[in-house]
C-alpha cells in the first residue's frame, strides 16, 4: 500500500436511530477535523436563539470523543437535558489511488469498506422515555460543582477505614514535640531529632 494514496472517504447514509423525531430536528454531524467552537456556537444558535426542542449529536470513528465532548459542554451549558446515546457501527468507503501505475496500464484504484464505531446523541428539552436503552435523566443545574465535590469524595473514599478526622490546627504539632522530648536517646548522643520548631 506504500504506492497508494487516500483520495476520498464517504460515509454510508443510515437513518438516525431514535423514533419518533420531527422531520425538522437538526443534526450536527461531527467530523475528525470539526472545530468544536464553530459546532457549539451553531448547536447553541439553534437551541437558544431558534427555539428547537431537540438536537442530535452523531460522529464515527476518530470522531466519537469529540462528538461526547460537544454533547458535555452543551449539558452543562444549557442544563435540564435529557439525553438518550445510541452506539452503532458505520461503514465507510476509502478509495485509494495509486501513484505508481504500470505503464501505459489504467489507474488502479482500490476501494477499501471499513466498519467504524459511530455514536448518535439525542438531546431533547423535553421528556424522554425513561425505559429506552441508553436514557439518562437531566443533571442538576450546579452539576459541575456537584461532580467537583464528588470527585474530592472518591478521591478520599479510597483511604476508608485508615482516615482519621483532622486535628485543630497546633493539635498535631504539640503531639510531635511531646513525642520528641520523651524520647529515650541521650540528648549529645550523635543522634539528632528533628523537632517541629527547627531547635535540636
């Protein structure tokens, strides 16, 4: 393949995966190169300023982690969402030319079908049928802080059992420099301890 080169890629045209949309729902297809400014201010445009009710976030390939990217931001953004995410596989023709043909022979080009990971999410304003695979309720408003705090809780949760509450502030100090002063070493032994205060 080191003759060949990628000319175009097109993407296998498949419905959308959720019943029951209006024929006007917009869709933000999300592609590897999209800057995610240019499809947030557009997404935003549309949900704000236009009034839709729904929006549909869909990327395959490369392409998925910027497509959940966008569908975070516009959660926390607009908030009261509901969201339904339906994975799938998409196939997408690669046709590759080849750059060192025989010669005086036609140009061969290969045509390659590749099934890629796609992702389709649904964001609505209003309810959603809770009982569908893949729903997930609307985060509360300040979910950005919640999930700050939350986050500090697991990252302690994982020391449970040896976590002890905090001393008041000087508690733990004077317990260090009575622990030093009742120290069994001779004081001019050749050993040192360290107290808190920087004094041997």
């Amino acid at each position: 393949m080191e003759n060949f080169r990628k000319v175009r890629t097109s993407e296998e045209e498949s419905p959308l995966p959720f019943p029951d949309l209006p024929p006007d729902v917009v869709e933000m297809k999300v592609k590897e190169g999209s800057k995610i400014r240019n499809l947030m201010n557009f997404a935003m445009a549309q949900m704000e300023l236009k009034g839709s009710r729904q929006i549909v976030f869909s990327g395959c390939g490369r392409a998925v982690t910027k497509t959940i990217t966008c569908v975070e931001i516009m959660k926390r953004k607009l908030g009261g969402l509901h969201q339904v995410t339906k994975v799938c596989y998409k196939t997408l023709l690669e046709v590759w030319e080849n750059q060192d043909p025989l010669p005086g022979g036609p140009a061969q080009n290969l045509t390659v079908h590749k099934n890629v990971p796609s992702i389709c999410i649904l964001l609505s304003r209003d309810p959603l049928d809770p009982n569908q695979t893949g729903y997930q309720p609307p985060e509360p408003w300040h979910g950005l802080g919640l999930q700050v705090s939350n986050a500090e809780d697991t990252s302690s949760s994982s020391t449970k059992g040896l976590k002890r509450p905090l001393p008041p502030p000087g508690e733990e100090l004077l317990t260090k420099k009575l622990q030093v002063q009742v120290s069994d070493s001779p004081r001019g032994s050749g050993t040192t301890d360290c107290q808190p205060d920087g004094r041997h």
